[in-house]
C-alpha cells in the first residue's frame, strides 16, 4: 500500500518535495538546493528496496524467510538485511537486551496497532518470553542468518527506519545536494544546514497534546538524525490501561516506566533509531546512564509528570520552548 503525492513545488523558492507511505508509516523528503526531481525518486526506490525486503507484512521478504526457517535451516539473505541485523544485535549487547530484534513472537502476540490488538494472557506471554533471545542469533558466512529455535522471529520495527533514513542520506549526498530534511515518521534527518548556513531547527513534539504543532523544544542541529520514540502514537487502551507498543523484553508487556517519550540525537539514524527503543525500555536513569556512555549520542527524555531530562552534551542544542516542562536532575 504505497500512496505517492509525486513531486511539488518545482520552480519556486520552496523545496522540492516528495511524500508517500513507507516501511509503514509517513515519509517525506525535502530538497533545498536541487530541483532535480530524479533524486526524490531514487531516494523512494531505495526505501522501497529496504521495506521488500525486511518487511514482516511481506510474505516473500528477506525477513519473512528467516522467521519462517526459525529453527529449520540458515536462510541467504541480502547484504542490507544482514548488515541491519548485526547491528541490531549490536544494540542488543549494548543495551544488554533492552533493544532486542528477537522481539517478534511478543509483538505479534499484542498486535498493536493491528486488526488484532489485544491483552494477552500471563501464560501466553510467558510462553513467548521463552523464544525472545538475540543471542540465539546466528550471523553466519555468506549472508546467512538462522534463529536457532523455532517459534522464534526478528521484528526489525524499531531499527529499519533509521537505515532507511542513512540510505536516503547517502543517495541525497551522492547526488550533491547539500541542504535537505528526510523525514520517516518519527526519524528526521537533517542534512547539512539550511540555505542560510543556519542550523536546522527540529521541534520535539509535545507527548501530551493531540496538536501534532506543539512542541516542547527544539534541537539545533546540522548533519544530524533526531529520532524520537514515545508511547503516544501507537497503542490501544481497555479498561483505563493505556497499551503501547514499545516492549519491554524482559517482562513481554509494554515498557511500564515514567518515560512518556524519549529523543535520541545522533550522527546515524540506525544508531538513533535503535538507541531510542532501548531508552525508552531502560527509563531514564539507566538511559542517560549509557548514553553518556556512548560517544555521539545525546537525549532528551519527556517523562509523565512532565519534566525533561537531557543527556550532558546536548545543553547547546536543546532549547526549552515550552513552560509546561520543566528541565530536572535525575
Ligand atoms: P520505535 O521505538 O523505533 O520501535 C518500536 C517498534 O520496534 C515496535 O513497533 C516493534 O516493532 C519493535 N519493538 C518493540 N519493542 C522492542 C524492543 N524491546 N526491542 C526491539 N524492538 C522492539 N507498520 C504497519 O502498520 N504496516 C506496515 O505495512 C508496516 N511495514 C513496515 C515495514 C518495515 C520494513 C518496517 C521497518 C516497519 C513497518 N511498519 C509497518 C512498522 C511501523 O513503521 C512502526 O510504527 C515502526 O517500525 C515503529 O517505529 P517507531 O519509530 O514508532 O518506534
Ligand atoms: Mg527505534
């Protein structure tokens, strides 16, 4: 299901853009500097490319295949599959399991966001729990990946994006352009700086207002990905009880912290993307624990009760333009 507006503005002062629905959920692409609209479509072919082949809803995908051989047989895969699942365990190690790609049997089980989203029972999740281990993943010669168990299955939901959105930084460079914002949901890049040489200024939305225009900051960057993850776009409620989509692979119920949501600042949007989900799952005290750990990372964390707290390096990027949120020491 692929909606594309094609390009607009060609001609003007305005960039030239192109949107469409991707990798399941809304992209677009700004140029400042060319007007050549060929660069738009190769961007949009590339993401394509990703999406065919590490789609879960695609049956005959890359990612499909492994699920499918879980326990079976090592299945070939392209390099880009490969490359995105190394770093997904990576992550894993990194955030000693926070992030951990193997997630897919507890996703599907909520189904959040889907037809057949629903609260599981404790013996289900228990029974899931058991398959979800990224060191049963094995990155073989050859481009081979096989998930020792069956009933296991990698969900590359919260990583993918980010690559698409290095992939498209790649090609928007390839091409010359200089001044550009890639925009995958909750993943923006944005690519050297605005015309005036000034930085880019990226809102960090509001968690709390439906107002998809209000914000809560903004975060001067230049050559950057800002990546946000937060329990307000995708989730069901029943009974009062709010269910999202950010799992905590430890318990397999969604993430029960006081993050309500987090932005990761990085130089890669694979990084980012990554990184966010697993802060999100650490809370904020481990979180900014290992992002002050990491080098090139920087956060800033919204929490229920409505204050903020950012990772030392970001104090010369982050501005607080909301009186609402009140900036706090953990
Ligand atoms: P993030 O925090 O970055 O990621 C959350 C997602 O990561 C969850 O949705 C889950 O998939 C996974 N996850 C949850 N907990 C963990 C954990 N502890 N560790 C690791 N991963 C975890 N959505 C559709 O509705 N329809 C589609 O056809 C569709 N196709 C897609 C195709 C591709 C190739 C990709 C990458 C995604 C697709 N999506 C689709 C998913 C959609 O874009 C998601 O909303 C998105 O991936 C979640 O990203 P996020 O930035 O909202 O949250
Ligand atoms: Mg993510």
């Amino acid at each position: 299901m692929v909606i594309l507006s094609g390009c607009t503005n060609k001609g003007t002062n305005e960039p030239l853009s192109k949107d469409g629905f991707m990798l399941g959920t809304f992209v677009k692409i700004k140029l400042y500097d060319s007007k050549n609209e060929e660069i738009l479509d190769k961007a949009f072919e590339r993401l394509r490319e990703i999406e065919n082949r590490m789609s879960l809803n695609i049956v005959d995908s890359d990612l499909s295949k492994i699920n499918n051989s879980a326990g079976i047989k090592p299945v070939e895969v392209h390099e880009d599959v490969y490359y995105v699942i190394k770093k997904a365990k990576e992550f894993a190690e990194i955030s000693s399991g926070a992030f951990d790609p193997t997630i897919e049997p507890i996703v599907k089980l909520w189904g959040i966001g889907t037809a057949n989203e629903r609260v599981p029972s404790e013996e289900e999740i228990n029974n899931k729990l058991k398959k979800i281990d990224y060191n049963k993943v094995q990155l073989l010669e050859g481009n081979r990946v096989f998930l020792e168990e069956s009933g296991m299955g990698l969900d590359l939901g919260g990583i993918a994006k980010g690559y698409g959105a290095d992939e498209v930084q790649k090609i928007l460079i390839e091409n010359g352009v200089k001044s550009a914002i890639i925009d995958l949901g909750g993943n923006v890049f944005g690519l050297g700086s605005r015309l005036s040489g000034e930085p880019w200024k990226i809102a960090i939305q509001n968690p709390f207002s439906d107002n998809r225009g209000s914000h809560i900051g903004t975060l001067a960057i230049h050559d950057m990905s800002v990546v946000t993850s937060g329990d307000y776009e995708r989730y069901f409620e029943e009974e009062g009880v709010k269910y999202h989509h950010i799992i905590d692979s430890k318990t397999g119920y969604p993430a029960n912290n006081n993050v309500s949501g987090i932005t990761v600042l990085s130089r890669y949007s694979i990084d980012g993307d990554a990184l966010s989900t697993a802060f999100y799952v650490l809370g904020v005290s481990d979180g900014l624990a290992l992002a002050e750990e990491i080098e090139g990372i920087e956060v800033v964390y919204i929490t229920k009760d409505k204050k903020l707290y950012l990772s030392s390096g970001i104090i010369n990027v982050f501005e607080n333009t909301n009186e609402e949120f009140e900036i706090s020491i953990p």
